[in-house]
C-alpha cells in the first residue's frame, strides 16, 4: 500500500517543535519549475523534467521509513547528503533511460549526480545503472504509485540537435543543465528547511542603481584629479570604453597599458553594455588571491554591500561579508562579483554540486578577465573553447584586460602542430593602441648588455643602494631572501613567505613612504607586478617573461610624475629560473628581445613572445578536452576526471601554516584552539597564514617548529620562526638586522 503523504524533508522549528513536513510532490513540482527558469536559454524541457524525477526515489518506502526516523535534526541533512543511507537518486536517472534510450542518459547525468556531483559514464554511471539494485530502487518506488502528473513525459521530445555548440558543446550544456538542477534543489530544500536564511536572498539592487552610483563616483574623481597627461588619458580610456558598450555582445579585448586605469573604465564598460543589452551581473575574474581584496575594496567603495567577493581568503569581517553575501557566494546571484581564475575557471570545469551550482548565473553576464595574459598555458585550449561556448550560445560577454595582449584571437598565430582552437571575432575596445601606448610611454627600458652575463647578489645591492628610492624584482622567494640580505638596513621586504595580512601593511607601508618622499628600496617577487599600485622612479627586473617585464614596468613612474621619464633595468640573475612556466618565459624572452635596441616593450613585440612561449607549451597539458569529448553516439563523458585534471593550481603538495605575525594571529590561534574550526574563524585564519610545499611542513614540525593543530592545518610553535620583515624562515634566522626604518 502506498504511504498516506511522502515526504521530501522533515525539521524543526526554532523553538524545537516539528514543522509541518515537506510535502514530496510539491518538492517535485517545484524544484521542475524552477530548473526550467535557470536553463530558459539553453533547454528548459530537459532541466523541467530533470527536478521532476530528481527525488523520485523518495517515493520508496525504505526512504519514508528513514526520513521519518533521522532527518530534520540537522538543518543541512539533506545538503551534506546523509539521505545516501536510504539511496534515492537512481531511480529517476533509471527512468529516464526507461523511456528516452540513449537520449535518457543525459538526464541519467543530472539525477544520478545531484547529491554526488556528476560522474564519468565509464566506470562510473555506468556500473551504478547497471547494479540491480538501481532497478530495485525504481521498482519499489513506483510501486508506491507517485502522482501520474509527476511519471508523465508524453510532452517531452527529447532531442541532441540543438545542444548549444554540438557535440563540442555537449559536456559545457551538461553542466549548465546539472547547475539548473542542483540549484533550484538547494533553493526549494532551503525554502523548507530554513526559510529566514531563504528570504535573505535575492534583496540586491538593480544594475541601474549601481551604474547611477558608478556615475557618480565617476564625476567625483574626474574633478578631484589632479589635470595630469596620464589622467587625461585615463578620462579618453574611460570614455571610449563607455562608448564601445553599445557594440553586440561577445568577445572584447580591452587593451590598456598598465597604469591606464583598466580596472574601473572596464567596469564602466561592463554597466553600460549590461544595461545596452539586458545582461544580468558583472564578473570581474583576478588571477591572484593577492590583489583581489584590493579590487573588491575599490568596487564596494562604490557599489557597497552589492559586491560580493569570492575567493579561497574572503574573510568574513563584517564590512566585507553580510549573511547575503555568504548566501551570494554559494549561486552567484548578486550583481557584482568579484572572484578569481581558480574560482571561476575550476568552477567551469567542475563536477561537484557545490561548485557546478552557480554556473547557471553565468548567463547573461558580463565577464571581464583581469590581467588575461595570465591565462596558465597548460589549460588554455580548454579554456578558450568554454569562453568561445559561453558567448556564442549563453548570452556571455568577456572582456579580454590587459597590457600585454597574448593576441588569443588569432588562430594562425600559433604554430600549426599546436592546432590551437582561437577566441572568435574579438572586438578592440580601445579606437588605436598604438597610439596611445605611445601616449602613455613613461619608462625607459635598459636591458643586459650580454643576456649571458650574470649579476651576483653583492654587486646588484651595491648598485640598488646607489638609488634613493628603488623597486627591485626577481623570480623566487629565495632570490628575493638573498638580495634582501645584501641590502642596507631599512631595505624593505614582499614576497608571499609573508601572510596577508602583513603584506597588506607592507604594501601600505610603501605607499605611504613613497607619497611623504621618503626613501625607499624594497626588494621583491612577482606579486607586485599585477594590480599593487606602487610608483617608484626606478624598477630593477630579473630577467623573466616579456609581460612580466611590462608589469615590472607599470610600477615605475605610474602616475607620470616625473620631469623625465622613469628608468627599468632589466638583468640576468645569479641562476636561471626553476624548471616550468617561469623558466620558458624566459627563454621566450630572451629570443624576441635578443639583438633589440629600440622600445623593448612595443606592443608588437607580445605577439611575438607569446608565440615563443606557447611553442614550448603543451596547450592541454592534462587532456580535459578528451576527456570531455563525447565518447561515440554513447554520450559517454568523463566528467569527475576531467573536473579532477582541471586544476589551475595544485595545492596537493602544499600545506598552509598558521604563523604568529601580530596580536590578532595570536587571538584568533587561542580562539580556534578553544573552539575548533568554525567557519568564520578559519576565513579569517587565512589572511595569517603562509603556503609551504608539505616536505618543507614536515621538516618544520619535526623540528617542533610547527604543530598540526587540526588535520591538513599547521600552526606556528616557535615563537622566532616568522620574521617581522621577511615573513616565514624556512631556513634559519636573516644574518642582519632587520629593523625598518
């Protein structure tokens, strides 16, 4: 006999009391309906009828018998999938084979993957349908006669013609479908389970009273300028780009040398053509971690609580992070976010609910990629084929950002073995850049004399030390370590051995020292060289790739203040660069400057120097792109794996440390050893905390100079072991004195 009511869900209220349970049809109907309103673009039948069989092993009675005995005791139960003791999530991808055959098994995909994430057909899906207990799990559940309304298909006509892009499109219009579903199923079980945290959603303001507001601090900052050559420039850059908004979506580059005020005439972009074309967000994409904060920082200064910043260190200070913005970060549905490479990209790529959920709010956007030279070799082809994808066919518009364009567009452009699939028809936003990279020359560029020729340490302090005020640059924390020791005392210090939070006093240190005119030499990694807005007069630059060198270069008379131009030196340090990106930039470098003697950092000669670097690159270095190719007329994709191979950065072999920089680690240290690691403190936690390769932990702790306080988490013991200037020591105490002046 059918059970008198099913249920999807059942908890308690606030005051302990049970609450009328969720009704399991409505669950159903609801969750069909609002998977159809995610994927209206793009297939809304498919993702109708994947929320109307998503549950429909819940009609089986060992389910009921469960729910009605342990659910609802945990508010997130049913999220964090602790129903998989009374496995409901076959039956319907069962089904769906049942009647629609090979067609079936996309929505075999959905159903199948909407507790687990999405899993890869051979071996995977494959075995789970084939195992008769699946069968059993279908048979038991239409043995308790669901709803006919619910078990009705006859309107569906299944049909892969029309899946955006084709088969190339097919695995990207899985996902999509399987965000539309995941979704709306969070939503309607949230609706249920907690519906105060549920009514905090969807309370932002429009695009028109952000784009007002952007006006407005616009206007301000154009009189509160000084009128210099460069502002002025900034106010044609901005200008042109508010112009080029009106051009049909797609794909733009927005070329801008740095220093010309990319991040905010992008965005100015980015509002007037979301509300040219009915875009529904802006998505400003950062490639570091270390600069993000500051973007975000300069769009909430503008836009407020609009903004929603997601990344790994988002702290959750109250100025930063609301109850809606947490809620934001998990489906991206505010109008402004802020986020990185890894973020959005692994994001694209993913297979698990939690990261595939928000995909579906990608369309309709405006997706503006910052510093898009930084793209990683080793994932591009992939890559380009899902930006091609998205602004073909899901209403998608990228901005391109950058100095140092690696001129993506062009397929010819890259040697033939590498059959690069290129960005399609991408539209200059900028009228001519030449012109205007020559407009906003502020540098002079020496470079080595004998690029064999090697500086030692010694004899490149002696001369940094010759300048009053000074930006030196190399490849590594080791050389950046090196050279800080060959410096006078005084000399500052940046490189990420230094946590967060200590390399955004530093940073604001330099600042500061640099407008009071004070001197000031600061030796430093990479991380300088995209989005920290320092101006030195002189920048030193160990030799590495051509954008690196450009971005070097962007930190030297940034705001043209200088009567003259401001100097780069370019030299060639004691040892060459690890093995891997660093090393072939390089050496790309090396081959396109080789012989110059006239503006090294033309903007013709990126071109150049991408076409080296990719030529040495393996362009899909982990295989994503078989892996997500549809397999024969099977539709047998590999999901999981590919989502496992697509990793812009492999933390596997790192492990974060917790070090002890100023009163506020030593208070949030206490407060997790006393309370364990709730979530806000472990946001928090990560502005103080210090990534190591794991051998390098290992060694640490078993000198007893870290713990592992909880598992994969270390914590600084010895109290000498981080230094006031140069960060972590992962090799003993620095052989001077290391007080700033």
């Amino acid at each position: 006999m059918p059970l008198i009511r099913p249920i999807a869900h059942a908890a308690k209220n606030s005051n302990d009391q049970w609450r009328e349970p969720h009704d399991l049809e409505a669950h159903l109907v609801n969750v069909a309906s609002l998977s159809a309103q995610h994927a209206a673009m793009y297939g809304a039948d498919w993702a109708r009828l994947a929320g109307q069989w998503h549950d429909l092993g819940k009609y089986r009675a060992r389910f009921q018998n469960y729910i009605r005995q342990v659910s609802g005791f945990e508010a997130d139960a049913h999220i964090k999938g602790e129903a998989g003791k009374a496995p409901h999530s076959t039956a319907g991808a069962m089904l769906a084979i049942d009647r629609f055959g090979t067609a079936g098994r996309v929505l075999a995909y959905l159903i199948a993957g909407h507790h687990a994430g999405l899993a890869d057909w051979f071996g995977g899906l494959d075995a789970r349908l084939d195992d008769p207990k699946s069968r059993a799990e279908l048979d038991e559940s239409l043995a308790q006669s669901p709803p006919a309304k619910l078990l009705d298909s006859d309107s569906f006509k299944p049909s892969l013609r029309d899946i955006p892009g084709g088969k190339d499109g097919f695995a990207l219009w899985v996902r999509m479908q399987f965000s539309a579903l995941v979704d709306a199923d969070f939503l309607d079980t949230e609706s249920y389970m907690d519906p105060e945290k549920f009514a905090r959603r969807n309370t932002w303001p429009a695009l028109d009273e952000l784009a007002a507001k952007f006006d407005a601090h616009m206007a301000n900052l154009a009189t509160s300028v000084p009128p210099s050559p460069v502002n002025q420039l900034r106010a044609v850059i901005l200008h042109q780009c508010c112009q080029a908004a009106a051009l049909e979506p797609g794909l733009f580059s927005l070329t801008v040398p740095t220093g010309g005020g990319k991040t905010l005439s992008g965005m100015a972009f980015a509002l007037k053509h979301a509300r040219r074309h009915g875009k529904r967000r802006v998505i400003h994409v950062i490639p570091y971690t270390s600069i993000i904060e500051q973007t975000a920082d300069v769009f909430r200064g503008i836009f407020g609580e609009a903004v929603i910043e997601h990344h790994s260190n988002a702290e959750s200070a109250p100025d930063q992070e609301s109850s809606a913005s947490r809620l934001a970060c998990e489906n991206w549905d505010a109008p402004v976010i802020v986020t990185t490479n890894v973020q959005f990209f692994e994001s694209l790529f993913a297979s698990r609910t939690s990261r595939c959920r928000k995909l579906h709010n990608l369309v309709d956007s405006v997706v503006i990629l910052d510093e898009a030279q930084l793209l990683p070799p080793g994932f591009l082809q992939p890559i380009l084929d899902v930006l091609n994808l998205l602004t073909h066919h899901y209403g998608v518009t990228v901005v391109l950002s950058t100095a140092t364009q690696p001129a993506l567009s062009t397929r010819e452009y890259f040697d033939a073995r590498q059959n690069l699939r290129g960005l399609d028809n991408v539209r200059e936003i900028i009228r001519d850049p030449d012109v205007l990279y020559a407009q906003l020359e502020r540098v002079s560029v020496r470079l080595p004399p004998d690029w064999q020729q090697t500086v030692d340490w010694p004899t490149l302090a002696a001369e940094l030390t010759q300048r009053e005020s000074v930006l030196a640059i190399v490849n590594t924390r080791k050389d950046a370590r090196a050279l800080w020791q060959q410096m006078p005392e005084g000399t500052l210090h940046l490189s990420a051995l230094m946590c967060g939070a200590h390399r955004s006093k530093a940073i604001l240190d330099i600042k500061a020292r640099l407008k009071a005119g004070r001197p000031t030499r600061v030796i430093s990694t990479q991380l300088v060289e995209a989005g920290v807005d320092l101006d030195f007069p002189v920048v030193y630059r160990a030799l590495a790739g051509l954008d690196s060198i450009a971005q070097a270069a962007g930190r030297c008379n940034r705001e043209g203040r200088l009567e003259g131009k401001g100097e780069v030196v370019v030299f060639v340090p004691p040892k060459p660069a690890p093995p891997g990106l660093l090393l072939k930039g390089e050496n790309a470098c090396r081959s396109v400057l080789h012989g110059v003697t006239d503006q090294p950092l033309s903007r013709k000669r990126f071109a150049q120097y991408f076409e080296h670097l990719y030529f040495d690159c393996a362009l899909d270095e982990h295989g994503v792109c078989d892996l997500l190719a549809i397999d024969g007329r099977e539709l047998a994709v590999s999901f999981r794996t590919a989502a496992d191979k697509f990793r812009l950065i492999d933390d596997e072999d790192n492990a974060p440390i917790v070090v002890r920089y100023n009163d506020d680690s030593d208070v949030l240290l206490n407060t997790l050893r006393k309370q364990g690691p709730e979530r806000w403190l472990m946001r928090k936690l990560q502005r103080h905390t210090v990534n190591l390769p794991r051998r390098q932990v290992e060694q640490l702790r078993n000198l007893g100079d870290v713990e592992e306080l909880i598992p994969g988490l270390f914590v600084q013991v010895n109290d000498i072991l981080y230094d006031p200037v140069l960060g972590l020591l992962t090799d003993g105490a620095p052989t001077r004195p290391t007080l700033i002046a």
